[in-house]
C-alpha cells in the first residue's frame, strides 16, 4: 500500500513498483488507507507523513501520518510486512527518524528520491530481504509456460469484452470486480464514445469524480497502472507484447482507449441473452418480451447493464454518469419503466429502479 497526498509523488512510486512487478493500492489521506487495511493484507507498506485525514478536507499533519502509522504497526501483529516511511527535505532529521522507528517502522528514504546509489527500489528491496519476504503476486490460471517458450507478436488491438464480474482482452482475463471493483469502473467510463464515435478522454480528476474514488487522481494513477500491468503480463503469456499505451492512452487531455480496441458485451451464464436477432441495438439483458425493433439509447443501455450486475440505480446517477438534466434521465428511465423492463421500488426513506422478470418480479441477481 502506498500513502501519499502528492499525485506527482504517486505516479512516480508506482513507476518504480510497475518496474519491480508489485501490484499496489494507494491511498491519500488516513480515512482511504484505513479503509485500504480492512479490506486488504499487503506485502508492505510506502508511508508518507504529512498526510489529511480525510480526501479533500482539512490539511496534512505529520501527526496524522504517525498514528497511521502506529496502527499499521499493531494491525500486522508480527508478520512479514515492512513499512518505509517516505519524508522530505526539512522533516528527515535524525530525532524524528528515531521517533518513527520506535512508532513501528523498519526503514525511511528521502524524497525527492535519489536516482543512483540508494533508490527507492533499493531501499524496497532492501526491505523485503531484511524481512525475509517477498510481495504477494496474483497470477491468472494458464497453461506454465516462460517468456523463452513464447515467440511474441505485436499487438494490433483487438476485442475488450466486458462481463458482469470481469473483463477480457483477446479472450484473456485482465481484470475482475474483486476487490473494491474501481479498475473495472475506469475501464467502463473510457468504453464510451462521444458523438463523433470516438472513445471519450478523461482526465484524472474526471475519472476520480465519476467512479467516486475516495483517493482522487492517486488511485486513478494507481488503477491504470495496475490496468496496464496486467495487459502486458497477461498477454505476454500468450505470446503477444503488448505496448504500455497499445491499450489505455494517456497525454495532457487524459485517459481514452486506443482505436485498436473494439469493446463487446459479453454473456454469461448468470446473464443468458434475452434479445431477439431483429432487436440490434438492445443490450443482452432485455427482457424477451420487448418488442422487436426496439432501441435503446446509450444511457438506458447503461442502466440496463448496471441492473443486470445488481447496482440499484437511481436518477441522479445516470445524471452524474452522462452529464445530462433531470428532465432527460427522467424520460430515459420512464422509457424503461414503460417498456416494463425496470421498475421503481421505495426501500425506507429512499427508492431505486430495479430489473423486472418476465412474470413482474426483481431479478435475485
């Protein structure tokens, strides 16, 4: 786990742990980290101080950072599992150096880092042979084979497939909705096309907003790089390389897919298609009994998939997604209702829309 509240510090520590093959989350204020250490058991730990206690509320303290880092300490309760506190020039002297070691951390480095002698990925390693251990790596299942085996082609794009718990390329699993699900909520933001039939670009603040990444930019920067990192491991398995832009682009306008890419819904089991062959533009989740030659628009397609994957859906979400009014995603969802394809269900002092069976009840899904 990486805590930092500096998006440029951010990009840089997860170049270097992209270059080490280290999955990664990060976090940018106590409240996101905690949250991070009660849903995941990391290999170690990147520590910055000077840290907010909540996202885009209050200011950093160096206070808050060490009582963030007390509880890492106690959480890991004699495991394996180092923390290096990153400080900057002017808060690196030796009494807090001593201060930090006796709050529970086993090594500090200096930032701006060095980029020679004792880099960051030194002292990273360092670390980890000091501890005797090495980070936890998630491999998909395959055939062993090693890059020697392989004789690798160019990728030239290809199908991104989109399931309701995970995404494919090239009929490769790239990424799945385990975890807190927001590398597959950025891949669903930049799957869309504006008018002209190009796929969106976001900026990094855009796609913070949109997918509610309580870490902001950072965990967008961290995402995309893990996005990246498993399309190139996981292709290259298969004898393709893959570049780090064939797939996800990024320059001073943002994030956007490449035009390679062609994106597909896929069927599962859980999610047989209902559609008949003469309804083209309906997604596989309508219900059979809408009439034939019915389209749907784009948002309403959207809707569609998000009930499918069991999210209740209310108005204001499809206006934040598409940036539309209230009158429009009114008439979106009231299309639908009318269709008898969702309904609007009161649940305590709130309601939401839901999927409707054939037969006039919610979909269990």
């Amino acid at each position: 786990m990486v805590v930092d509240d500096n998006p440029e510090i951010l990009e840089v520590v997860g170049e270097v742990l992209c270059s080490l093959g280290h999955e990664f989350d990060t976090a940018t204020c106590q409240d996101e980290a905690r949250r991070l250490l009660g849903e995941h058991q990391y290999s170690y730990h990147l520590l910055d101080l000077e840290i907010p206690v909540r996202p885009n509320r209050g200011f950093p303290r160096i206070q808050n950072g060490e009582n963030l880092l007390r509880e890492i300490a106690t959480r890991r309760n004699g495991r394996p599992e180092p923390i290096l506190v990153m400080t900057g020039h002017g808060t690196d002297s030796p009494k807090l150096a001593v201060q930090m070691m006796k709050l529970g951390a086993d090594d500090y480095i200096t930032k701006p880092f060095a980029t020679v002698g004792r880099t960051l990925d030194r002292a990273i390693l360092e670390a980890l042979e000091t501890d005797g251990h090495r980070p936890r790596r998630r491999h998909v299942a395959a055939t062993p084979t090693t890059d020697a085996d392989v004789p690798l082609e160019p990728f030239t794009g290809g199908e991104l497939t989109f399931f309701h718990s995970h995404v494919d390329l090239l009929g490769v699993t790239i990424i799945s909705d385990r975890g807190t699900g927001q590398c597959m909520a950025i891949l669903n933001q930049l799957r869309r096309k504006s008018g002209r039939g190009q796929y969106v670009r976001m900026s990094g603040e855009e796609l913070a907003t949109a997918i509610q990444a309580a870490g902001g930019v950072g965990t967008i920067t961290g995402c995309v790089q893990t996005l990246r990192r498993n399309i190139i491991n996981r292709l290259r398995k298969t004898g393709i390389a893959v570049g780090r832009d064939d797939v996800i682009q990024h320059d001073q306008q943002g994030y956007c897919l490449h035009d390679s890419i062609t994106v597909h819904d896929g069927d599962t089991a859980e999610f047989p298609s209902h559609v008949p062959a003469d309804v083209p533009a309906n997604h596989p989740h309508v219900p059979a009994q809408v009439p034939a030659g019915t389209e749907l628009n784009p948002r309403q397609r959207w809707i569609v998939v998000q009930l499918g994957q069991g999210v209740r859906i209310q108005r204001a979400m499809v206006e934040r997604e598409f940036g539309v009014g209230e009158k429009t995603a009114k008439r979106d969802l009231s299309h639908l209702v009318h269709l008898g394809m969702i309904e609007y269900r009161r649940m305590g002092r709130e309601g939401a829309y839901r999927l409707v069976r054939e037969t006039g009840d919610l979909r269990a899904e």
